[in-house]
C-alpha cells in the first residue's frame, strides 16, 4: 500500500481529527482534501514521478501534500521553510522539482519565487482557521507583498463529483514508488537527499506498533503532540505517519514554545509526545511543566541529538513525583531508516542506552573492513531495515551488501550489550547538530571562501550556556597585505546569513595563520579546541 492508503485503511473515521491553532479538522475532511488536491495536481500536469516541493512549516496543508502526492505517485520534496532562496533553489534543481508549495507570512516578497520557474502554491493560516480569519488575513497583507501568479490552495481543494470520475486516478503509485525525499547528513557528514519509499512509512508504523506491549491505537481520543518539523523524518514518521495509522489525532504545533506545550498537555488527553534534547530541557525549566496534567503523559520519546544521563534521571523523578507512567525513553535513528532504528520501552529500557532495534530492524557494530564485531566491542552502528531508503539522490551507491542483505553505514560509533541494547559514543561523520538540524561544516566552509581573501576554512562546534554554536577559522591567501581582518569577518558573517540556516551562522569567526594538519595532509579540525 502507498501512505496514502494506509492511512484511509487505518484511521479513526468517527473520533480522529487534527487540532490547529486551536480549530478542529477531521480527518474525513482532511482526507476529502488530500482527494482534491490530488485531482488538482493531475490537472496542473503532475504526473507519477514528478517532484512537488513542500517549503512549509508543520500545517495541515503539508499532510495534505503529502498523501495527495503519496496517492497518485507524485514525490514530496520536504525542505526547511526558512532555507535561503538561493539554497532552495539548488535544491529545486537536484531534485527537478515541478511546483512549490509555501506559507505566505514566511515570504516577504513572494514574487522573488517567480524565478525559481516552479508552479506556485500558496498557503495561508486562513485555509483552516475561522475564528480570527480576518485578523490573520490583514495580518499576512501586512506582513507580506503577494504574487498573483501563485495558486491559492483554497481553490484547490474545491472539486465536484464530476471531477471525481474525470481525473480517475491511474497512475497506481505502490509501497516501492518514492513518495518524499528529506535531508541527510549521509554517511560521511557531506548533505545528501534522501529518496524514501511508501514502504519505509509503513513499515515504520507497524513495527512501533508490534513493539508496545501497550496497546497504543488511541481510538481518536487520545492526542500526539506534533512539534518535530515535517521536514525531519521523526516528525514526519513517527509523529505523524505512526499516529495517524495508530489511530491518535493530532496536534499540530508551528513552532516549539514550552507554554504552548504546557497548555495543550492541561487542556487535552496528550499521551505521546517526542521531540528533541532541547525541547525537553526548555518543557524542565518551565516553571509551569509539573503537575496533576503530567500523569496523563504514557509515551515520551526523545532522540535526534545527545542526552545527559543525570538530565534523564531527573525528568523521570519529576514525572514520577506527578504519577506519570511515562518515562523519557530514549531512542536512535537515522533519515536513511525513515528515523527510529531502535528506542528504550518501559519494559525494555537500560540507562545510557537508545533501546533494541525495533522489530524487523537489524543493528550490527563493524569494524573498517565490514566484520561484525563482538558485544561491547566498539565500531560503527551499521543498520538493516525494512524502512531503509531506496537511495541517495545522484549517488545510488548509498548501501553495503552483506550475505545478500542491504545495509546502511550511519556514520557513528557504538557498541551492543549482549541483550541487544545499542550504547551510541560519538559521531563519526563531522556533521553538528544543531537543534536537531544537521549543520554541514563543509557548506559553512564554502560560504566563507565566497570572500576572495580567504584561503581555507575550517568550522567546528562549542558548547556555550546549554546551547550549541558554530565557531568559524579561516586563513587568508596573501598575508602579507596590509587588510582589514574586520571587514572581512564581516563579510563572511554577511554571506553566510544570506546563504545558510540561521543555526549554521558562525558565531565567532576568528583568522589564523594556518591550519593544522593531519599525516595525510588533510585539516585536522579535531586540533582545534572546543570550548
């Protein structure tokens, strides 16, 4: 079955709905509007393989999109909505995109998009809100200068049963046709697209499903709160796709704020909620988090970047102290296995630990010449799952084939216990992460050598008040010049605003003479000293 599928089989036709900005959406619309939007995408000539980019934020028009393109075949290419227009497009053009959905208010001048030779889709807050729509219509006409050449989703989900029998869909998209492509870190810390298939979704879904001793349908009255961008796929796969298919509605929330968090956790049946490091030591620090509402809380799922054991430990006696069942139960995974490989649970849970593979996934530790190495042994985490992409966008040979099975290599180091528990140690691929962003020290590295004074550069990563920052070197190409080192940082700090995330922006950039280097000639940037 595609995802689309999966979900009409799967969800809650009586009780399940989607809650956003505070108005209710059934799912029976929602899946009335993936249907019309579906025809709409046949008759602007999208046809099974073309690329629909979603540069949106968590709302409903992005699941929308998403199932009316896993419906008739289409690939949803799912990008940061905050990525710099001239990142966006080089990735319209790796991925030979068709059309490009956006939010209005995140686009100053939306005729600016009208270069990026894409056909246009707008979206806006007043799609699914009533109360207040005027407000926010005002607001967006404010805020930002329209483009008339945009479509308005609106319109686009608007079709009669004539319709319905006209653009027969036939196209017969299945579990192997690739339904998004995301963004990775890869295997070697260099950004690559991840091509992921139906499949991968579902599969996902089922094994967390087979997982839980629990019985985890929520019968539409039990609530996941949806913080984890769309964009990353443990938002999308575990969030979204898991709940909806285990029968949970949904919360969709645009952006993480612990009060929001807090209030939607007093005023609703919240049982799931996963997120980030950050996110749960933000929901700590809220004066506002303990309390009678936190003994409804069943599943907590943290993963996505490193997490202090102590911090762990005291999250959970704060639950406790509530009467929660719950426990923050860590996990790991990766964008290439559609996010979760393998989570602690409440029966099978050992400290330090990101739990056991899920079912149908096999974690083995290799060594450099891909020999499986013995418990305790320290190697890189290679992984063998059903949820494993199809490929790397413009490098098919993402993979190792190993006694006729496909593997990944993640690119971090770990070990396993003799009860198949999977310790992670430290990551092998020089990506940093930020927020639970990947930030490629690589493309922060070429931005800087845009100013014609700098020779090489290298970006590495410092730990400052709880939070992670970028911390840039660079050496220029004539030294014996008398030039002004300010304007050049000032330069390199411009250039990486104009092209990079704002998590990526060096926040100190400093100049040297020259670079240390490893036997092989290389920039060993584990010479420099992080803070």
């Amino acid at each position: 079955m595609t995802c689309y599928d999966f979900l009409k089989k799967t969800y809650d036709k009586k009780k399940g709905h989607i809650i956003y900005l505070g108005h209710y959406i059934s799912l029976n619309k929602l899946i009335k509007n993936i249907d019309d939007f579906a025809i709409s995408l046949i008759k602007l000539g999208f046809k099974k393989g073309d690329t629909l980019t979603l540069y949106l934020p968590n709302c409903p028009q992005a699941l929308t999109a998403f199932y009316a393109c896993s419906k008739i075949g289409v690939i949803a290419n799912i990008v940061h909505p905050l990525t710099p227009l001239e990142k966006l497009k080089e990735n319209l053009t790796q991925t030979n995109s068709k059309g490009l959905m956006y939010y209005d208010i995140l686009i100053k001048r939306q005729k600016s998009l009208i270069g990026l030779n894409q056909i246009l889709i707008k979206c806006s807050i007043t799609n699914y809100i009533v109360l207040r729509k005027f407000f926010f219509y005002i607001y967006s006409k404010f805020k930002t200068k329209s483009c008339k050449e945009a479509l308005s989703f609106t319109k686009l989900i608007r079709h009669s049963q004539k319709d319905y029998k006209e653009y027969a869909i036939n196209t017969f998209p299945n579990k192997n046709t690739i339904v998004c492509t995301m963004h990775s870190g890869g295997t070697s810390g260099c950004p690559k697209i991840v091509a992921l298939q139906n499949k991968a979704f579902n599969e996902l879904s089922i094994s967390l499903e087979k997982m839980y001793t629990r019985k985890i349908r929520g019968g539409g009255s039990e609530y996941a709160l949806v913080c984890l961008p769309l964009f990353h796929a443990y938002g999308l796969g575990v969030c979204v796709h898991t709940c909806l298919t285990n029968q949970y509605s949904l919360i969709l929330m645009p952006n993480f704020c612990p009060k929001k968090i807090i209030k939607q956790i007093k005023t609703r049946n919240v049982t799931f909620f996963a997120g980030v490091p950050i996110m749960f030591k933000k929901l700590l620090e809220n004066k506002k988090f303990a309390g009678r509402h936190l003994k409804k809380l069943q599943d907590l799922w943290c993963g996505g970047d490193v997490l202090n054991e102590a911090f762990v430990e005291h999250f959970d006696i704060v639950l406790k102290e509530n009467k929660s069942p719950a426990r923050l139960l860590r996990g790991y995974g990766l964008t290439e296995t559609c996010s979760v490989c393998s989570v602690n649970t409440i029966e099978n849970y050992r400290k330090n630990s990101c739990g056991k593979a899920i079912p149908g996934t096999k974690i083995e530790i290799w060594d450099e010449e891909n020999n499986s190495l013995k418990n305790y042994s320290v190697g890189e985490i290679v992984v063998n799952s059903p949820s494993l992409m199809k490929y790397y966008i413009d490098d098919k040979d993402g993979f190792v084939f190993k006694n006729e099975e496909k593997w990944i290599k993640t690119g971090d180091l770990g070990y396993l216990d003799k009860n198949g528990f999977l310790y992670v140690l430290d990551r092998k691929k020089r990506s940093i992460k930020i927020n639970a962003m990947n930030i490629f020290p690589s493309e922060i590295e070429n931005t800087a050598k845009l100013n014609q004074n700098v020779d090489e550069a290298c970006a590495i990563f410092y730990h400052y008040d709880e939070k992670t920052y970028v911390k840039l070197f660079v050496t220029l190409k004539d030294k014996e010049l008398n030039v002004n080192v300010d304007k050049i940082k000032k330069d390199i700090l411009l250039k990486c605003k104009q092209n990079l995330l704002k998590y990526a922006v060096p926040r100190i950039i400093e100049v040297i003479d020259e670079m240390p280097r490893t036997n092989f000639g290389k920039i060993d940037y584990k010479k420099f000293s992080v803070i």
